[in-house]
C-alpha cells in the first residue's frame, strides 16, 4: 500500500486515495466538505495526555514514537489502527494531519507503521 501525508491546509488532490484524518482534534479554521475525508479516525490519535507531554518537540519524537506505538498495540489503538486498513479501498492511502512539521508528528509514525505491514 501506498502511504501519503498530507497537511488539512492543503488543498487535496485527485491521486489522494482513501483520505483518513488522523487527529484527535478537528484542524482549526478548516470546514469540513473542505478535507473531503473517507474518514475521521480520532482513536488512532495518541492520547491527549501523550500529545501534550509531547508538544511537537523533535528531540522529544524518539520518546513519543515508543510511547504512541505502545499506546496503538492496546485498545483502542488496535482496533482503530485495524479501521484505517479496512478503510482503504484502493492502492492509496493519505493520512491528513493538521500538524506543521509532518516527519515529527503521530502521521509519520501511521505511515511507517502502515507501510511496514
């Protein structure tokens, strides 16, 4: 499968696939008809807890991609990470992520993981 990363402030594309929203939190200032989303997968988020202890630090990104796999192994980790699979349903996938710096964020730990499979 083919795994993307797209930011919701950017306009999606025709060559997006099934376009999943992986933030707990819907991006500010965005409507929704605007993200044209497959789905909103808020339990594949990491915990709020885990997001703020994080605070889009890179040198915290290490730590915070051990804690946010541990947190996917159990559910409802498993079972949302299990949803984006069956979501696809073409040969590409687009995780949406309203973070700024998308190689530090829980996307890129999603998109690693996905393509690992």
């Amino acid at each position: 499968m083919d795994v993307r990363i797209r930011r919701a402030y950017d306009d999606p594309s025709g060559n997006d696939g099934t376009r999943v929203l992986v933030d707990r939190v819907w991006p500010r200032g965005v409507r929704k008809d605007a993200l044209a989303l497959d789905d909103w997968n808020k339990d594949v988020a990491p915990s709020t807890a885990l997001r703020k202890w994080f605070g889009h630090d890179p040198e915290r990104f290490e730590e915070f991609r051990r804690r946010y796999l541990a947190e996917l192994e159990d559910d409802p980790g498993r079972s949302a990470m299990a949803r984006i699979r069956e979501s696809v349903t073409g040969e590409r996938l687009t995780l949406v992520t309203a973070t700024k710096d998308v190689a530090h964020s829980q996307a890129a730990v999603l998109a690693g993981l996905l393509t690992a499979d």
